[in-house]
C-alpha cells in the first residue's frame, strides 16, 4: 500500500503531467549528474576550478530576482487569522485560481520529489517537508540548504506528518506567479518563479510561514533568526539569538572575526537566518539552526565585513545573478573589495560597462553549506539544541536608539521587539530615514495574525526557566555630520561581550526610560580609537524623541485594533509614562 508521502506525490504527477518522476536521494552521484545536466543545457555556467573548485553561476530570468511579496499570500479560513500585514486569499478561491497554473505545468520535464529535514538530522524538534519541483537548481540549492534525500525518507516513514510543497517553473510569467501557503492544511503551493525565497519552499515558506503558524499551536517559536556563541577567555560560551530587518548586517554577526580575538573573545556561528526555539525538558529556551546551508546577499561581502563567508565559498557554492571575470572565470560583485581587473560578464550575461548599471545585481546570491564555514560551531548540530540566554532585536537607526539597551524583563523585552524598525537607504528607496515597521524581522514572514504572534511571544515567557533577557543594538548612529559613530563589523564584539557581562550581573548600567544603558566604562573600548564626545552621543536616551516614536509606534499598532494584547497596550503607556516623568524632570 502506498504511504501518504507517496500518494500525495501521485496526485501533483496526475495535476501536472511530468515527463518522469525522479525521488531525489541527496547523493553525492546524484548532484554530479544534476550538475552535469545544468552545465550542458545552460542553467549552470562553471567557474574557475583552480579558484572556486565545483562552484557554479546560475543566471535567473531578469523578471525573477527576488522574493515577491505582493504575490505572497496567507491562505486562512477567515481574513482576520492572516492578519493586516498579510497578503490574504481564501483557501478555495487560491486553488481555484493557481491550480489551472499547475495543471499541465510539467509536461516534457522531470518531476524531482525532495524529502528534506529541517533541523538537525536527529534533533526531536526537526521537521520534515516535501518539495515536488521542475527545477534542478531547485534540487541543487535544497542539496545544500537541508538535510535532503534519503535521510528524510527515513525519518518518514510511514508517517504523514510532513508539509507537502508544490512548485513549478511554470512559464515564469509574473502575471501567472503565487506563492501560496495554507498554515491550518501545512500546505505550500508557489508556480511562476525559480528564485531561492520562493522556490525553496523549505526556507521562508515552510521554516517560518507555516512554521511559525505550528509553532504557536504547539507551544515553540519560529523565529527570523541567527544563533551565535560568544566565546569568552574562560572557554565559556554564551549564547544568543538575533533578529535584524534586512541591510543590518545580520549574516556578518553571525559569522564575525572578533576584534577581542587576542583577549580569548570568539564568536562561533550556529545559524545566519532561521531559529526554532523549544522550551527544554530542563526548563531553558533551546535552538537550533532549521536551515543547513547560507543563502546570502553577494553584494557587500567581502574580507572586511565578513573573511569568514569569503573563505567558506572557495567551492562547492552556488553563486546566482553575480557578474563573473571575463577570461578569469570568478565571480565578482560591487563591495567584493577589489576592482575588476578584467573584463566583466554582467548577472545577464551581457559584456559590462561602468554606464550599464551595476554588474551583479543588487540581490544577488551565494548558497553554501553551513560547515565550509570557518566560524561554524561545534555545537551547531547538536540534537537538543543550544541555550539561549539572550535575544538581541536590532534596526537601522541614525538618531534614535542608543547603541545598545537591555528591556526590564520579558513582557517589556517582547514590546521592544514588537516596536522593531529600520529606517530606509537612499540606494534602496530614494529617500533617507524613512521608518520601516518590522516588528521582530517578521513581518514577511509571520504565517498568521501579528497580533497573535505578539500574544505568543508573552506566552513563552512564563514557561521558560531563567528567560533570556533581551537586548537591542543598533550599529548605525551617524553624527551630526550623517558620519557612522560606531565602526560596526568586528567591533560588534564588545557589545556582545556587554550583553553576556550583563547576563552574568558583572556590568554597569544607566536606568532610562527604555531600558538600561551601558554606562561607558563597562564597555571594553581599548584598542578602540573613539572620542568620550562620540561615545555619550552613542549612548545617549533623548526623551523628546522617543515620545515622538511611542506615538509613532502607537498609530502602528491601530492597524491590530481589539486584536491587540492588551499587555503591549500597557508597555506603550509605561514608556509613556516613563518618557514624561523624565522631561519634567529635566525641565
């Protein structure tokens, strides 16, 4: 008799007419030949094997270049359960619509059916999905960033616990492309595009999305996440947990070469991106990375902001939209480090000149396996998962927030998260300092109403022993002359060596209206060339302005109207509170 995995794959084969099925096994043998395949109809371009040893550039359709997020749609029951910051469609009108899309979508192609693990190969909180594809660099990508194949299969079994995710290429229309996730089904349909957050349906879709959505109904967190360690002199690791909006360097935390090396301070990577939190047997919050690869922005990274990435992708890489040396055959893209020596082959494939636009484009990718990584933990696998003791939320702002601050407890820690935002780029958007809302990194990413998502959050906290205390940093303060007041990159470090001093109860700090601020001589600053001047101005509270953002983070919340916790409601009126207490004080 045919188990649930295999029934269900009959059924996408009937809709969609592929040419052959092939189950993926996740070998060795079988990527070789995928490879060679790719290479021989276009889909891979080899680069230079001296250099980068079985690394590849895929160039996507310049129409699929990113994660689509007005075609992203939660498919729920009722509206209300997606919440206002979803896309929301009902479940029978989406398939009505996209199943027309799949039908047929497969004929003269192969079908790849991918069983995947989430999580560590062992681990009790892992989870297993199934992606159904048309696309090799799909099965190709899934390779590095799961634990896919045979292995899956066997965690299986019989079962029919695993969240099933159909994809095609389709014809790569963006008026034919959805990305469809039904949380109460567990169920992910995306047709129409072949780039990575919308085609690796175990990333966003499954390990947040509908993740997220399980997460809450069984009693853990799924979070936007990356997991480090900090590495103390002692050989006592402290470990934490952070959330940034996208462009605040979230990858280069997690994989930072320490400016405190010398003085025995290390940080080991866990993850860059997605954690699943569990409250252990023993009462402690517990994560693992679900992901087993990185899937990173290209631009930007280099030996300066992250030594540790550029030496992981020397092979076994996929790289996708980057531009490539014309004779040499290496990738290349704006921020590497280093000028083009050579012609370039911009991310189309067209000859580049300097008034052509950029050469990579501005999205574009590396996938790597976690454990090319020299920064990669020893820990990172571990089946129970590592202790959290602190979460860090983190944004982009030039005046506002101090350089770092710890909440007053949980409820108040998850009402900082809550209040997250990024203030915009000019490179981005056109204009400067425009504030975007992203409560815990989430808000693309959240599979069910946010106001839920913050009740859950506030849940947690009592059934944790010991709760994390949490934390906000924010590397991007700019002085009057709109100059960085902070150098960032490894000298992240002594703020984290700040929080973990913190969490053993050996560091000073200032009592303000939003939490409390190191006072300046418990940062470790030696070796540091920065002024007493630049160091107040970094950790300065200004009441005014932060009324001003309570009153901006208030008219956010309207949008969850009765939905919203009332505890959030009372943290907003504290910080009030508190905020007016000090400018009469003051005055």
């Amino acid at each position: 008799m045919a188990t649930p995995v295999e029934q269900w794959v009959d059924e996408c084969a009937r809709l969609m007419k592929p040419a052959k099925t092939v189950w993926c096994d996740g070998s060795q043998a079988e990527n070789d030949r995928l490879v060679d395949e790719m290479l021989r109809d276009g889909t891979y371009v080899a680069l230079n094997e001296k250099t980068h040893q079985r690394c590849y550039l895929h160039r996507s359709n310049p129409n699929d270049v990113a994660r689509t997020e007005n075609l992203t749609f939660i498919c729920t029951r009722t509206k209300d359960a997606a919440g206002p910051t979803n896309n929301w469609m009902a479940p029978q009108e989406a398939k009505d619509k996209v199943r027309p899309l799949f039908d047929g979508a497969m004929k003269n192609r192969t079908m790849y059916v991918i069983p995947y693990i989430l999580g560590p190969e062992k681990s009790p909180y892992s989870k297993v999905g199934v992606e159904v594809t048309d696309s090799p660099y799909v099965v190709a990508s899934m390779r590095i960033m799961s634990r896919m194949g045979t292995a899956a299969l066997h965690r299986l079994g019989s079962s029919d616990d695993f969240v099933p995710g159909m994809h095609s290429l389709g014809d790569l229309s963006p008026d034919r492309r959805f990305i469809l996730h039904f949380p109460e089904e567990k169920l992910i349909w995306s047709v129409g595009s072949g780039y990575g957050g919308n085609a690796l349906l175990g990333k966003k879709c499954f390990a947040l999305r509908i993740a997220s959505f399980m997460a809450r109904e069984q009693g853990w967190m799924a979070e936007h996440m990356l997991l480090l360690g900090l590495e103390g002199p002692s050989g006592k690791t402290t470990y934490m947990a952070a959330a940034f909006p996208s462009a605040c360097g979230k990858t280069n935390l997690a994989m930072m070469v320490s400016s405190l090396e010398k003085e025995g301070y290390r940080v080991k990577t866990i993850g860059d991106d997605i954690a699943w939190m569990h409250v252990a047997k023993d009462g402690t919050l517990r994560a693992v990375n679900a992901e087993a690869g990185f899937f990173g922005v290209a631009p930007g990274t280099n030996l300066k902001t992250n030594p540790n990435m550029m030496t992981a992708f020397d092979h076994d890489t996929i790289f996708t939209n980057t531009a490539m040396t014309a004779v040499s055959r290496e990738p290349w893209w704006e921020g590497i480090g280093t000028e083009p020596h050579e012609d370039l082959i911009d991310w189309k494939g067209q000859k580049w000149t300097p008034g052509s636009g950029p050469a990579a484009h501005p999205n574009s990718r590396y996938t790597v396996a976690a454990d090319q990584s020299p920064s990669i933990s020893s820990h990172w696998e571990d089946p129970e998962g590592i202790p959290i003791s602190a979460i860090i939320f983190g944004g982009r702002r030039a005046k506002l927030a101090p350089l770092v601050y710890e909440a007053r407890d949980w409820n108040h820690g998850v009402f900082v998260g809550a209040t997250m935002a990024s203030e915009t780029t000019a490179a981005a958007t056109g204009a400067v300092g425009v504030s975007r809302r992203d409560p815990m990194a989430m808000i693309p990413f959240c599979g069910y109403n946010m106001a839920d998502y913050f009740q859950h959050w506030l849940d947690m906290g009592p059934k944790i022993k010991n709760a994390p205390k949490i934390f906000h940093v924010n590397w991007f303060r700019k002085d009057s002359n709109g100059k960085f007041l902070w150098p960032g990159f490894g000298e992240n470090v002594r703020v984290l060596k700040w929080i973990a001093d913190r969490i053993e109860g050996c560091a000073a700090a200032t009592d303000t209206p939003i939490g409390f601020v190191p006072t300046p001589s418990s940062l470790t600053l030696d070796g540091m060339n920065i002024s007493r001047e630049s160091l107040d101005e970094l950790l300065s509270v200004n009441s005014s302005d932060w009324a001003q953002e309570t009153e901006a983070t208030a008219k956010f919340f309207e949008i969850f109207g009765d939905r919203l916790p009332q505890e959030i409601t009372n943290q907003q009126k504290a910080l009030s509170d508190r905020l007016a207490r000090t400018t009469v004080a003051a005055k």
